[in-house]
C-alpha cells in the first residue's frame, strides 16, 4: 500500500519539515513501511529532537540541585540550609508539564539558597530506585521539605496543598523557614518575624555602619519576607519588616499605605524609598543598587548537583528499529518489571483496599497475560502464595523475594532491567513506562475477551469489567502519576459501569485511550516523534476509519477486530528480549545491583551482562555442573535463603521438611494404632443380639 503525506497524520503534522526538505506537499507518494516506519522515525527523531528535550527534564545549567540516590541523604539531612525537594518521574505527563514552573521558581529564589534550596530527584532513574523506596515516595511529583539540621532518619514532610502556583510554593518555601525554631533556624537565615518598633525607631537619627531597609505591610502580605531573602546574599544592608497594623511605626514615619518600604541611611538620615511599583521586584532591585550595597563573596553553597552521566544523553544511538503494527515483549516484560520491582515496591506493607488491588491485579496478569513461560510462571506463583496465605497486611518485601526469586525455584524469571522498544521515546524522559502499562491493559482487555473462561473459579470470572475494574483499582491506588489517575478515575466513574460485555471492555479502554490522546495532544509531554493522534491510524486500520457527510467516523465494529488482532499473542513479537532459553533458574539480583544498572533507560549493557550470565546459571542439565553448584553452594559463606521476606536459613528449611515428613509419619501411625485398637475393642465387647 501506499500513502499520501496528506492522507497520513504523521506526515501531517511533519509536512513543514517534509517541504522544508524538498518534498511538495501532497505529491509525494512514499510506501507506508518507509512513511510509518522505522525508516521515517528514526529519520524524524534524527532531525526533529529539540536538543533540550534529548536529556533529562532538568539539566546542570537549571537553578536547581539535582540530587541522587548516592546524595540526597547527606545533603537534605543536617544541612544548614532548608530544602524543598521535589520527588518526580521522568516519565510522568504532569512532571513534565510542571518542570518549567518549577525551573522558573528555582530561578526566582536563587538568592534564597543560603536559607532554603530547591532540589529534585528523578525517582524513574534506575540509581534511584532505592532512594525513592525508602523515602516512601508513592506518587508523582512529591513534594517535600526539610528543615535545617533535620536529622539523620528524616525523611522530611511532604506538601499536600493542589495549588502548585510558582507564588503559593515560594509563599510555601517563607512558611517553611518560619516553621524553625530558635534552635534550628537556619545559619544565615536572617530573622523574618515582624521587628519590634523600639528597635525601630530607635535607627531615626542614628549613624551606623550599614542601611536598614523597612519593609511595612498587612499581616497576610508576603512581600517584607521575601524582599529580606532576596537580599539574603548582600552585605551593607539589613532589611526588617514591620506590620502596618503597628501604628507606633506607620505614624512615626508618616506611613499612610501598604506595602511600602523606608530607608534608614548609614549617615543618620532616613525617608521613604521612592519605587514605581510596590511590589517585591522593585524594592529588592532598588536595595540591591544602593551605594555600597555589595554582593557577599561567599563560597556558593555546597552543590550536589550530579554531573550528568553519560548514558543519560542521547538515546538515539540506542535506537531500536521496530514494527508499528506490533506488540513487544521486550515493553511488557519491563513495564511488569517497573511496576514489581520499582512502583509496588515504594509500599512498604500492603492491606486493606491495596492488597485487595494488587490480589486482583496479579489474578487478571497471571490468567491473561500471554507472556512467556518463566514470567508467567512466576506469576502464577504469585498468585498461588498470595491465595494461600489469607494475611490481612503483606509486607512487600515479602513479595520482592518472590518476584526476585529468591528461593531459587526452577523455570521462574522476570527481567530485571527496562528495554523499552515500541515504547522507546525520542529522550529519556519520554514514554517508557506510561506506555507499557496501556499497552499491558489492551493486551488483558483483548485476552478476556478471545478466552473468556480463562478467569474461571477467581471470582472474577462472571464479571464483563474484571481487567478494567482491576486497572482502575491500580492506577488509582498505585499509579506514581496521580494527577493521570484522577483523570481516568473521572472517566471511570463516567462510564465504566456501562460495560456489559468483555467485547465493549475492549472498546471502552480504546476509546478512554484515545481521549487521553486527544487531551494530551500538543502537551509537553508528548513525545515529537510519536505524535498523539487517535489510533490506530488509517495505515494500521484502514478499514477502521469511514467518512460520512465529510466527517471522520470510526466503524467500531473494524477496530474490535483490529484490536482483538493487534493486541492477540501471535501480535507480540519476542524481538528485543532477554533471552531466556538456557534459563532455568535466575539467581537472585545481588544486593545493590539496581545501583550498577544502566543509567541510560534502555537498558542494553545491563542485558548484555544479563545474558552473559544466563547459561553460567542456567546449565542445570549438566550433572557436572549440578554437582559442582552443590559443593559451591556448601562453600557459600552465607548462612541460609531470605525466604519470602523471612530471613529462614537452609538449616531452617531441611528442619521444616524433616519435621513435616516426621509428623505425617507419626499421624499415620497414629491412626493406624488407633483403628486396630479400636477394632480389637469392638470385637471384645460385641454382644450377638438376635
Ligand atoms: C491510565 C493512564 C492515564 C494517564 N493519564 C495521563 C494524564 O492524565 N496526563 C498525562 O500527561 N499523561 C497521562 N498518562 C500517560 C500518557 O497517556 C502516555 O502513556 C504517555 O504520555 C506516553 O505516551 P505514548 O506516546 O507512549 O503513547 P501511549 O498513549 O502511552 O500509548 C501507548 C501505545 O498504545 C497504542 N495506543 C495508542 N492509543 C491507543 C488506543 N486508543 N487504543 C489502543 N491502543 C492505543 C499505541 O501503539 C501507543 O504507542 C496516562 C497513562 C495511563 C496508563
């Protein structure tokens, strides 16, 4: 088949490029594997990528402290400044779109840093994965505060406000420093409490080393607080504020209204500073500029801003070539393993509505999920614990043994690196992770619907909503991007109930999909080489598409066939995968390997590694090898097996089995001992009654 750049919307939307590179509009007919596929976006994502949008969302060069796994303790902890942290995922649509707010803020409180700073983390960066763990960080963005010489286990507050306004988090960042003590205040923090006016008036007339600048305005006013911070790195100036409520100030110094600012000059004289405006920006400037008003020559304060690592540049050489009209395993298998080992596994313990979650989800994943035999596998195994074991709390490290397969049973195995291939995005902090889970979801819808018995006696089974209801009780309890979980918890509630069969649950999530697209479209979230349009697109579905009275329509019956098609498992391509036929068994990863992952989101050196270990350990056909594992495994130092969170050694466990085959011994015995006595007793006592 063919396409026009006009009939196609991806050329579309890069038709001023495709003229700018000579191409007449309209004229020029392309075969769609060349205009949709991997040759066009990987040409596109050549020439369109915006540097700035090739790294990660925040750069050395941004006002902010980048910090890491590797820094953030020691620098938010017993720091003699305050910090304002904010906890985000490079993946995350709202992250993305509060970047430039967040950047711009950090640009106007730059003079603050010697009093509080502004840092971010990326939690979606595998080296802090283990950061974001431990400081219970569940969703995206996060924010929090630390105070000054916070102590060595604070893991600080967070800031639960929806009004994420550059203005009512800069007021946030005064409210934090007033929110020390005396004891606790930070170093050069100077005081930001309303002065007293004896001290005041007792400038008027006086000669001093230095100005003093007054700053007078209503209680709720913010402007004194921040003209002090903003001149927090001067010297030759101290600015205070009094409240115009204090009528001993405002009718000394003839002060009618509010906010105004006085000065106090060096040689005695003072009188009201003369601005264009009464707003912060022209009191600090005019501060600032004062005769002898000098910028302090301090050391900046200590930066732990990360050198960025190489890996984070430039995916584009990692680029992967891939088919438009198929599913990955290679996504699946990450995003699972995203969603296990990093998402899951910021809760500590899991009961109550989120156990009931996460039981459902691994019910639907385990009977659906069209994977391969060790991940499967390992799902099943999941679930099989997870029913056995009625506990009302779970602590998640319990179920991170079991994911890692800790008790090294043979045949299970979930990659424990991400390779994103159709969900590969132009930089790192696009797609990823968002789009494997959609992709998971279609992929449950589809199944359900081609094998409706496969949730049989789950309890799922008689219920046309199960995968979605399940998706919508993890995204809403789990999902790191909350804000998107609101949005699709409003369309939930919209129509989900409307769902009467595993056929229209398909068609739901496609269309609550393309809404999602429609409202993303343009946002900077969007990746430039994956436009959002509504999909699938008339090259993957021609037949999906009608139009009538020259109005685009959807034939909804075309793209149920599609759908149950694209997403079936013939659809998914094992392309990209880590390699699992010599797999047998897969140790467990050792501690601290998520640190030694690769930095860059694709993943390939790790894999490689991962490969190279896999027939090493997974030659368990060979005696030889069995043996000589036995007597490793006797040399081995450690002690005994972390069992499912347990801490059981393998003294423990050849004990446990000792004893189980003891006891079911002894019953046995037991029960015979007692039937034989029991007969002999009836025959003893018999009486013939005739
Ligand atoms: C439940 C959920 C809600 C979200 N809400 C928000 C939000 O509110 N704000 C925000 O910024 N981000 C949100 N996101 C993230 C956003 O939707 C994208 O996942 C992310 O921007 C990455 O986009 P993408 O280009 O990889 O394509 P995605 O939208 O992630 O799609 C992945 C793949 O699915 C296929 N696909 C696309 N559309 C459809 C469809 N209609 N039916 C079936 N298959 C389709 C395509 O092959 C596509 O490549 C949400 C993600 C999820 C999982």
């Amino acid at each position: 088949p063919a396409c026009r750049f006009t009939a196609c919307a991806l050329c579309a939307k890069f038709g001023a490029m495709s003229r700018a590179l000579g191409f007449e509009r309209g004229s020029l007919r392309l075969p769609c594997a060349y205009c949709h596929g991997p040759f066009l976006v990987s040409l596109l994502a050549f020439v369109l990528a915006p540097p700035g949008r090739a790294a990660r969302l925040y750069v050395e060069d941004d006002p902010v402290a980048i910090l890491g796994g590797d820094t953030l303790k020691q620098t938010v902890r017993n720091s003699s400044t305050a910090w304002l942290v904010q906890f985000y995922s490079s993946w995350c649509g709202h992250c993305i779109q509060y970047s430039p707010t967040w950047r711009a803020l950090a640009g106007d409180v730059k003079d603050w840093e010697l009093a509080i700073r502004i840092g971010v983390l990326d939690c979606a960066h595998e080296r802090n994965f283990d950061i974001c763990k431990e400081f219970e960080i569940h969703f995206y963005p996060t924010f929090r505060y630390f105070k000054a010489h916070a102590s060595v286990d604070e893991l600080g507050k967070t800031y639960r406000g929806a009004n994420r306004e550059l203005q009512t988090v800069r007021q946030l960042m005064v409210n934090i420093l007033q929110n020390h003590t005396r004891q606790d205040w930070p170093v050069h923090c100077p005081p930001l409490g309303p002065a007293r006016s004896d001290d005041i008036l007792a400038l008027m007339g006086k000669t001093a080393e230095q100005y003093t600048a007054l700053i007078v305005e209503d209680e709720d006013s913010y402007v004194g607080r921040e003209v002090i911070l903003d001149l927090v790195p001067y010297r030759g100036l101290t600015v205070r504020r009094a409240l115009s409520s204090d009528k001993a100030i405002t009718e000394k110094l003839r002060i009618s209204t509010a906010p105004a600012a006085y000065l106090f000059y060096p040689n005695g004289s003072h009188g009201a500073l003369d601005v264009p405006k009464r707003q912060r920006f022209f009191f600090s400037s005019f501060l600032k500029l004062l005769p002898g008003v000098r910028r302090k020559q301090t050391a900046s304060v200590q930066d732990p801003v990360h050198t960025l690592n190489k890996g984070d540049e430039a995916t584009m050489k990692d680029w992967k070539e891939f088919d438009r009209s198929k599913v990955y395993m290679a996504d699946l298998e990450s995003g699972l393993h995203y969603l296990l080992r990093v998402e899951l596994a910021s809760h500590h313990t899991l009961e109550g509505e989120e156990l009931v979650a996460f039981k459902d989800f691994v019910t639907v994943v385990a009977k659906l999920f069209p994977g391969r035999q060790p991940v499967v596998k390992l799902l099943e195994t999941l679930l099989e614990w997870l029913t056995s074991l009625p506990l009302e709390k779970i602590p998640y490290d319990a179920i991170l043994d079991l994911v890692n397969n800790k008790m090294r049973i043979s045949g299970l195995y979930l990659t424990d690196h991400v390779q994103w291939v159709s969900c590969q995005g132009s930089s790192m902090t696009l797609r990823g992770y968002p789009c494997s889970l959609w992709t998971l979801f279609h992929i449950l819808t589809a199944q359900a619907a081609q094998r409706p018995d496969a949730l049989a006696n789950t309890a799922l089974e008689d219920d046309p909503q199960a995968v979605l209801q399940t998706m919508r009780r993890y995204i809403t309890t789990f999902f790191g991007c909350q804000e998107c979980g609101k949005h699709f918890e409003a369309m939930a509630k919209e129509s989900m109930n409307s769902v009467k069969s595993l056929d229209e649950a398909v068609l739901w999530l496609w269309r609550k999909h393309n809404q999602v697209n429609s409202r993303l479209a343009g946002a900077m979230s969007e990746d430039p080489v994956f436009p959002k349009t509504q999909w699938p697109t008339p090259d993957l579905c021609p037949t999906c598409h009608e139009e009538q009275n020259g109005l685009h329509v959807w034939k909804e019956d075309m793209v149920q066939v599609f759908l149950k098609k694209h997403y079936s498992a013939a659809n998914i391509s094992p392309k990209y995968s880590s390699k699992l036929e010599q797999l047998d068994i897969k140790a467990p990863p050792a501690p601290g390997s998520m640190d030694k992952a690769p930095l860059n989101n694709q993943g390939t050196e790790g894999d490689k590694q991962a490969h190279e270990d896999l027939p090493k350990k997974g030659k368990r056909s060979d005696p030889k090898d069995t043996m000589e594992e036995a007597r490793n495994s006797q040399r081995d130092p450690r002690p005994g097996v972390n069992f499912l969170g347990l801490g059981f050694s393998s003294v423990d466990m050849s004990l446990c089995v000792v004893l189980y085959a003891f006891s079911c011994l002894f019953l046995m015995l037991m029960f015979f001992f007692f039937r034989i006595r029991s007969k002999r007793w009836k025959i003893k006592h018999s009486r013939p009654y005739v």
